[in-house]
C-alpha cells in the first residue's frame, strides 16, 4: 500500500491552548474573589455584577466550559488527528468552532455579570447563549466525526470512545435542560417545574461532571499517560470493561444530589445504588492509569508532567470514591448544604481536571515548539504549590462542613436548638479563610507555569504543521479469530449510536414516571401560582443568585423541622419555573420564610444584613432599594406562565400589573407604619412579596384544616 | 493471544450486565406497583434473607462439590495408573474426599428444610440456629475450596516446579501483586496486543481481582439495598424515618424533663425579680431580640416593649406564650430556648417597662393595666 504524506494541523491545537491558560487563570481569580467575598462580604464592592450570587456562577462556568472546556479541545485535536492518522476533517470548522466557543465564553462572563441567568447550576446561561452552544458543539461534533470518518487507522482507541461518549452524551444533557421558553430577548423560565426540574437540572448538573469533566479528560489521560510515560496501556479488556459501565451508570446517579428532597423516593435510591455501584467502573480509569505507570516510578520522581499525572490520576480515584459514599442516605445527611461539599468538587476540579490540564500543557508545548520545557525546578515547584493548595483548601471545608452539619443538629436535652443559624457561620470562618489560603497557592502555582510556558515558548520555534506519513486503510476483511471488541471500533457511528441508547436509559426510566404518574407529586390544593409581584420579586431572586447560599428545601429531618419548619412537600413547588432548591447553605434555608420576618425586617435586612443579624456575612443589596420594578414585562411573563401551564384566568396578562400595583401599595404602607418611608415601585417591594410569600401556602391549608374542625 | 482471556472478558462483561438487569427488574416491579406498601414485620424480612442467604450457600457448596468430585475422579484415573506402583494412600485420601463431600450435602439438605419451615416466626432460638447453619454451611465451603486448593496445587508444583519459589520477595508487594494478579513486568511482552495508535501499544492485562468483585458487591448490594426500600419495604423511607426520630426524640426530652424536674411552662410562669434571672434573660434578649425590638425596647421593626400598650397581652403568661409560640411576625422561640430561659426573657422584657426610652415607636395593640385582662390569678 502506497505511504501518504500529510500535515497535522496545530495551529489550532495552539490556541486552545494559549484560551486554555488564559481562562485557568480567570476562572481561578473569580474563584479566589468569591472565596474572600465569604468572610469578607465588603469586597463585593456593594456592586450588583459583583456580589457572590453573581461571581459564583461567573467562576463556575468560567472554570468548567472555558478551562475545562479550552483544555478538553486542546487535547482533542492534538490527540484526535495522530490517533487517526489524519488532519482534521476541515480547518474551517476548526476555526469556527474556536472562536465561536470563545465568543460564548465572553457573553456568558457579561451576561451573567449582568444578572442574566436561568437560575440552574452550571446551566445559567440564558436562551440565546444556549442556541449558540448547541451550534458550536455540532461544528465540533461534524468536524471531530468527519476526522474519524477519514482516518487512516482502522481501529479507535480508547480515547477516542471517550470523545465520541462526551459528544454525544454532552449534546442530549444541553439540549433537553435547556427547554425553556423565552419571555423577552435575555430571559427565559424553564419548561419543567418544581421537582421535575430539580431531576432534570441534577440529571444534568451530575453528568456534566461526568461527560464533561471526566470522560474527555480519561480520554485524554489515555492519550498523555502512555506517551509521557513511554509505557504500553495496562489493561485493554479493563478499558472495554470500565468505558462501557461508566458510561451506562453516571447516567443514573443524578437523584443523589437530591436525597431527602421532596423527589420521589423511589428515584433518590435510584441515584444511591447507581452511585455505588459506580464506584469500580471509576477506578477502572484510575487502575488503568496507575497500572500504566508500573516499571516506571522512577521517571516519576524526575518528570514534572508524570508528577501531575499521578496526583491528578489519584484525587480522580478518591473523589470517586467520596463521591458514592457522598450518595448513601446517611452520609448525605450530613454532607449536604454544607462546606464538605464544595471540598469534595475541589478534589476533582483542582486535582483531577486542573492537574490534567497543566500535566497536558507541560507536556505539549515543548512538542509544539520544538523545544524542551524551559525548567523542570520551576514546574516541580508549581506541582508542589498545587498540592499544598489542595491540601489547604480542601481539608478546611471538610472540617468546616462537619463542624456546621453538627451545630445545625444539635439539640439541648431539653429539645431546643444548640445553636443559632448564624453561630454556626462565624464558627467556620477561620477555615474559610485558610481556605482561600490554599486557593492562593494553587493559582500562585498557575501563574509560575504561565511564565514557565512563555519561556519555553520563546525559545522554542512553532510548528505549524507537522509532517506525518501513514497508509489508507486497507479494506481487505479480517479473518482470523480477534477480541469481540474489535468489531466496534472499526465502526465509529455505531459506537455512537450505541453511545447514546447506553446513556440514554438511566434519564428516560427516571423521568418518564416522574412526569407521567400522578403519585410522585401529589396535589395540594391550597397552592396557588405566585401573584405578579412576586412573580417579580422571584425573577429578581433567581437573577441576585440567592440559590447559591440559600436552599429552598427542608429535609425531613428533626432539626429542619424545628429550624425552619413542616419538611418541604413535592406539592409546593408546582409553579417554580425553574426550582429554586439550591445546593448549599451558607446561609438558611429559605423555604418557609415567608410570614416569620416583618417586611421592615427584610427592608433593613437587604440594605445591611448586619444590622438585623449581627455577624451575618450575606453582602448587601442597595440598588435593590433604589431600582424601579420594571413591570413592563409582566403580561409577558404571565402569558409564559400560562403556556406552561400555570392556570391564571384568561386574558389576566392585561390585569396583571393592576394587582401587582395593589400589592406593592400594601406593603409599602405595612413599611410606612414601620418608619420606613419607600415609594412602592422598587425592586425590593417585590423581593419582599415573593420572601413573604414563600411556603406559606401549606401553612394556609392547615389553617383551613383548623378552621372546618372548628365548624365541626 | 488474547482469544483466550477474550472469553473471560465477555464473560464478565454478561455477569456484570445480569446482575444490573436483576436489579432493575427487582426495582421496577415495586415502583411501578400502585397501591399502600404492605407493612411488613421485620422479621420476616430477616428470616427471608437467612433462607435466601443458605440456599446461595447451598448452591456454592453443591457447585464446590461438582467440581471437587470432578477433580477426584481425575486424580483417581491418574492415580489408579500410578497405584500399580503405590496404591493404597490416593484410594483412601480420594474416598475420604468423596465421603467429606457427600456428608457435607446431606448436612445441608436437611438444615434448609428446618430453616425454611421456620419463616414465620422468628424467635431467638430459631435465628440462632439459622446463624448456625450458615456458618457450618461456610465451614463446609472452606473445606471444599481448601480441598480443591490441595489438588489443584499438586498439579501447579509438578507444573511450575522451582519457577515459583525463585522470588520470595516482601510480603506486603507480593501480597500487591497477587491482589492484582500482576504479571512481572518482563513477561508483559506475552500480554501485549498486535495494534498500537501513535505509537501507544496496549497490554492485555487481567482485570485485578479485587476490582471485579468488588464491582459485583456494589451490584449486590444495589439488589438488596432497593429490595429492603421498595420491595419488602422493611427499611424506613424518609418520611417514616422522620418520625420514628422525632417519636425518639421526644420520649428522651419528656424523660429528661421529668428527671430534672423543670416544671415551668405557660400555666406556671410567674415575673422574676432576681437579679441572676434578669442578667441571664438581658443576655438572650441581646443576642435574639434586639434586631426588632432595639437594645432599649423602644422597637423597631417590632413593637415599643416599654409602654402600657400590648398586642397580644402584657401579663407575664401572655409574654411568655408569645415568645414560645410567636405569633404573626413574631417568630416562635421555643425550638431556640428552653422555658426556663424564656422565662427569664420574658422577665427581663416586663423589667422594661416604664423606661421612655428616646426616639421610642407609638404605641400599638391594647392598653393594658396590671392584674386588667390578664388571666385571673389561681
């Protein structure tokens, strides 16, 4: 067979590598920012773009989709056209889809700044930025198919399953979360409501750790591993084994990030046992890294980029090992709302995706320069920043969620409440603040590869296209006896067809009975839909980002009931598109607020939040005092409201904004008799009306239940 | 080289693949199920896995036997050819085996039929047997592997011969390796695969051991853990969990309460002038009710505590009942304070009375005079 001569393209491999630097370093100091705003709530700058509800999301999303996300395409289109012997399909759609996904990163880092947001994790970003994602992520998937598809291996390799299973899986997570229908040009609500929306988003919010930051990143540890470390693979029947279970399994551990919710339970030990059992297929990946090493522990010791691999290979094993544990019922009840939490997503975004990715560039920029790296000293010592900043960071918020979780369970022997929401706060704050110690240090750590990059790079000389030669394939038919397996890698859309029927089971067999048996939502009939004001005043709440340290669901557990009141019923939350539950209490739980504070309260209380409860570290919110309720959107939300299936009468989008006058004018005069003076038409009236309303709804049918008694 | 471990892989791949289709068919038959849970009895749940655990063990020790039998007769044929030099031992050791064998299928046959006669009830005298035959059902699966283990050894020595005892290296690496079933690293050649990508080649190493069945135990568990949940409903879901843990909670605090004899409750509070009541009820007041009512008791946010007028009563039970209980905005402080230290609050706030703090809130709710609209006294 004739030998073809032809050229990868790293050019583009080059700047997803330099968007990858740059956006490490960003979504780092937006991390580091919110981490201070903890204990120091004054440096929000009492700036709306810049308060933590805000920065959290900002940081998030700028760590997952850009640094993750850069740092996933890098390595894709260095590792995919050697893989398969080829250039990539189209320069074009290279192009395209680089500066598309840049563009993307840069609206979301203003929108969400702005206060643009649909309200669900790691999935804010509103309509518009939605459509251009799904449109990027086909460019990528047409570009990454055709490469395949033109290949001059006959076979896929593992890594290569690994990018097809992201893609695809990627693709169906984005698109079904993202069914919202769009009320103005930047704001949306979200198709599903209440506990239907919480499985969807948690479906989503756990497999975008799974497909996102995980499977490519294996990928690409199956990739990197055996090249830096010159070492043949481990296991191949261990890459079969491990591919296929973790990828049919993650699918099902979303429910876990819900347990004791008000989701059905049937559902949340679903999530329990699929979690669990998850716990192998993961550390398939790591036995097989690990394993890859052996023989070699030698070059460890001297080569930075194996260094960082090994560290990254081991915090991936172990956070998926917590992880499981996390999602047994009784571990959860301690874990959850709390800091524990927040530390176990660090050990993998800080160890395993982080480590990967600096590991990655140590490792390729000298490739693509034609150099060696500028000095090994200086990339051993950001290896040992990095480490020393995991430790600090992480070990402090697992005590600290320990420590709250405990105070927030503690009963007198008489049965009172030990303690006060807020003194389990100013409790914990020195491991906060040791804790942004530790993030310091990671992006210290950064911030030397940066240098150490830019050196090896200026004294290095790019090569844009690099020669290869490699034959087609031949097309002659195998006969002799081979592994099973090997049948399916010649075949890339069968395995990504058989991809997507894998990953596709776990979320139909979830949320087809949550949505379509009556008995996993049972009505309440005294739940009614929010009045317009508060509907605002919700909208408001969802755009302040206050689900990032208040949830919005009691747990049945003593001490919830006794703290905050009734556990929260799958029922309430009937109308709330989207869910507001939350994930993590830095401070209480909201959903039954309603009714427990005066409106002067909340009034002084948004204003400065130390002035009603000395010692709070909740930011304040001024500009709530002085913006007007823009109330030009009102019948444009309601008749949102009513597609999705909120039962306000007919033709009420007109006489919406009456009522919502009436209410305003109420409260306003309810703040006059507490000596506060505010005309009724800001934004905090309507904040106000939806605090004051929320969980009230079942209270009002026990009030019901007492007065018929009463008749009787 | 790989066709042959080929099968093992799909073997397990199937087993693996089987075991999730049991777990789910366990699952869905009881989501889907409409209609109240049976309310099971715990009991019976136990003794139903007792019966199911022995009957595996019964399959593992009819299984183990089979083969054991099996190997015996093989060494019998290799051996009958070998007696005609030194007959007698390998008969008596291979008859021994079969009686070992035989005795143990006997023991069990009759030790399921007790248990399973047995499911009803389960009192001590019955779990403890059960326990019994479990483990002698355990006894008599270690005999059989420790048997097989003889016989099989026999044939890896005169195979391996001096190969094995070249390296006895540290226990603890070893012990890795075997967890592992590691190949030494200069052997891998024989494991590697004919494909290599970009120059990355790929072994065909065994799965460890330890992984596989530690992925079957995670299987296994799922299986039970949803058929304790949702199938035999015989572990609290978390409502039910919920008040099992408040009817606990309560019996405790009432037990507390009674041993400690604090009797003071809405009915029997009465005004303290003590000096070490008031300091502790100033404290509370500090810490809890000053964001409403100010550090004078002027009020704020809540109402003026320091005039005559009174929303929900000024006598000292009233004040007491509307801070334990609240009442409209006022939230309830029972779940914070015990009520001798709402007591002592409520003492403290009636010390305010009269003190005209300035800048203090209009009067609100009810005029109210001493011993006027309060309850009767007993």
């Amino acid at each position: 067979m004739q030998v073809e001569k032809f050229y990868y393209d790293n050019r583009i491999v080059r700047a997803f590598g330099y968007a990858t630097v740059v956006f490490a370093v960003v979504g780092m100091l937006a991390g580091l920012w919110a981490a201070i705003q903890i204990y120091a709530p004054s440096t929000s700058l009492n700036l709306a773009p810049t308060t933590f509800g805000r920065l959290r999301p900002l940081h998030t999303n700028a760590i997952i989709f850009a640094f993750v996300g850069n740092c996933i395409f890098t390595g894709v289109y260095y590792s995919l056209q050697r893989l398969c012997k080829t250039r990539m399909y189209s320069d074009t759609l290279s192009w395209i889809h680089f500066w598309g996904w840049q563009l993307i990163i840069a609206s979301a880092a203003v929108t969400l700044l702005m206060g643009y947001t649909t309200g669900k994790e790691y999935a804010e970003l509103e309509w518009p930025i939605d459509i251009a994602i799904t449109l990027i992520w086909v460019v990528f998937g047409i570009n990454m198919f055709g490469t395949i598809l033109k290949r001059r291996e006959k076979h896929l390799y593992v890594a290569i399953w690994f990018y097809i299973a992201t893609w695809v899986t990627i693709a169906m997570l984005h698109i079904v979360n993202s069914i919202e229908i769009p009320v103005t040009f930047m704001k949306s609500y979200s198709w599903y409501a209440g506990v239907q929306d919480a499985l969807v988003q948690w479906w989503y919010g756990h497999n975008a750790v799974a497909f996102f930051l995980t499977t490519p990143i294996l990928g690409l540890m199956y990739y990197f591993l055996p090249k830096a470390a010159n070492r043949p693979i481990y296991s191949y029947r261990l890459s079969i084994i491990h591919f296929w279970s973790l990828i049919f399994l993650y699918i099902w551990a979303g429910p876990h990030h819900l347990l004791y919710t008000a989701l059905p339970d049937w559902a949340q030990s679903l999530g329990t046992v699929f979690s669990l059992m998850l716990i192998f297929p993961s550390w398939g990946g790591m036995l097989n890294g690990l394993f890859t090493l052996r023989g070699v522990w030698d070059k460890v010791r001297e080569e930075p980029v194996l260094k960082f691999m090994v560290v990254a290979i081991t915090c991936y094993g172990m956070s998926t090992l917590e992880g499981p544990l996390l999602s047994l019922k009784n571990v959860s009840a301690i874990a959850h709302y709390t800091d524990w939490i927040i530390a176990h997503v660090h050990i993998g975004g800080l160890g395993w995706n982080g480590f990967m990715a600096f590991a990655m560039l140590y490792f390729l920029v000298p490739k693509l320069w034609g150099t060696s790296l500028y000095s090994k000293k200086l990339a051993t010592n950001h290896f040992w920043l990095g480490t020393i900043g995991i430790i600090l960071y992480a070990v402090p918020l697992y005590w600290a969620g320990f420590t709250q979780s405990l105070m927030w369970k503690t009963f007198t022997p008489e049965g009172q409440l030990r303690f006060q929401f807020l003194e389990s706060v100013t409790n914990i704050i020195p491991m906060y603040i040791t804790r942004s110690v530790g993030g310091t240090l990671y992006l210290i750590g950064a911030i030397l590869m940066v240098y150490n990059l830019a050196k090896t790079i200026a004294r290095g000389k790019f090569i844009a296209n690099e020669e290869a030669e490699a034959a087609p394939i031949a097309h002659k038919t195998h006969q002799r006896k081979e592994y099973w397996h090997r049948w399916i890698e010649r075949k890339p859309v069968t395995l990504l067809v058989v991809s997507l029927i894998v990953v596709v089971i776990g979320g139909v067999v979830e949320m087809v009975p949550t949505f379509l048996v009556k008995s996993n939502i049972p009505t309440i009939t005294s739940v009614k839909p929010y009045t317009p004001l508060e509907l605002q005043g919700r909208d408001i709440y969802v755009r302040e980002g206050c689900y990032t340290c208040h949830s919005q669901m009691i747990r049945p557990f003593r001490d919830e009931v006794a703290r905050y009141g009734e556990y929260s019923k799958a029922g309430e939350f009937v109308y709330d598109h989207p869910f507001q539950w939350g994930s993590k209490r830095t401070g209480p739980d909201l959903a039954r607020v309603g009714g427990k504070y005066p409106d002067s309260w909340h009034y002084n209380h948004m204003d400065d939040p130390t002035s009603m409860s000395p010692g709070s570290i909740m930011p304040s919110y001024p500009w709530l005092l002085d913006k007007r309720l823009d109330t030009s959107s009102t019948p444009a939300k309601i008749r949102a409201m009513q597609k999705l299936g909120v039962p306000y009468p007919e033709g009420y989008d007109q006489n919406a904004n009456k009522d919502l006058t009436d209410q305003a004018e109420a409260i306003a005069a309810r703040l006059k008799k507490d000596k506060i003076e505010t005309p009724s038409n800001k934004e905090i009236i309507a904040l106000i009306a939806y605090l004051q309303r929320m969980g009230t709804d079942i209270k009002l049918e026990q009030k019901l239940a007492d007065r018929e008694a009463a008749i009787k | 080289m790989s066709f042959k471990n080929n099968a093992n892989c799909l073997k397990s791949m199937f087993r693996i693949l089987s075991l999730l289709i049991c777990t789910l068919i366990v699952f869905s038959s009881s989501v889907f199920a409409a209609g109240p849970p049976p309310i099971p009895v715990l009991q019976n749940e136990l003794a139903l896995f007792l019966v199911i655990f022995m009957i595996i063990l019964l399959i593992v020790i009819f299984v183990l036997g089979r083969v054991l039998m099996g190997l015996a007769e093989v060494k019998r044929n290799e051996e009958k050819e070998a007696a005609k030099k030194s007959g007698i031992p390998a008969a008596i050791t291979t008859g021994l085996l079969l009686l070992i064998s035989h005795s143990s299928f006997a023991q069990d046959s009759n030790a399921a039929v007790t248990a399973s006669a047995t499911v009803g009830g389960l009192s001590s005298f019955v779990f403890y047997f059960s326990i019994s035959i479990i483990l002698i059902e355990l006894l008599v699966i270690l005999g059989l592997i420790y048997n097989i283990k003889v016989l099989l050894r026999k044939d890896r020595d005169e195979a391996v011969e001096g190969e094995a005892s070249a390296v006895p290296s540290a226990t603890l690496s070893s012990w890795w390796s075997r967890m592992n079933r590691f190949k030494p690293v200069e052997q891998e050649t024989e494991l590697e695969l004919d494909h290599e990508y970009d120059g990355i080649r790929e072994l065909d190493n065994r799965l460890p051991p330890w992984w596989l069945y530690g992925f079957y135990a995670t299987i296994i568990f799922g299986v039970i853990y949803l058929w304790r949940y949702h199938v035999s409903y015989s572990a609290p879901l978390s409502g039910e969990e919920y008040e099992i843990s408040v009817k606990k909670a309560d019996e405790q605090v009432k037990a507390y309460l009674a041993q400690k004899g604090e009797t003071v409750d809405e009915n029997t509070v009465t005004v303290s002038t003590d000096a070490a009541d008031l300091e502790e009820g100033k404290k509370i007041y500090t810490t809890a009710c000053v964001a409403c009512h100010k550090a004078d008791g002027g009020g704020m946010v809540g109402p003026n505590l320091t005039d005559d007028y009174w929303m929900h009563g000024g006598d000292i039970r009233s004040i007491f009942k509307t801070i334990k209980y609240g009442i409209n905005a006022m939230p309830q402080w029972q779940t914070s304070y015990s009520n001798k230290q709402i007591a002592q609050v409520a003492s403290y706030v009636m010390s305010l009375h009269g003190t005209n703090p300035p800048g203090a809130k209009a009067p609100e709710g009810e005029l109210y005079k001493e011993n006027d609209g309060a309850a009767p006294q007993p």
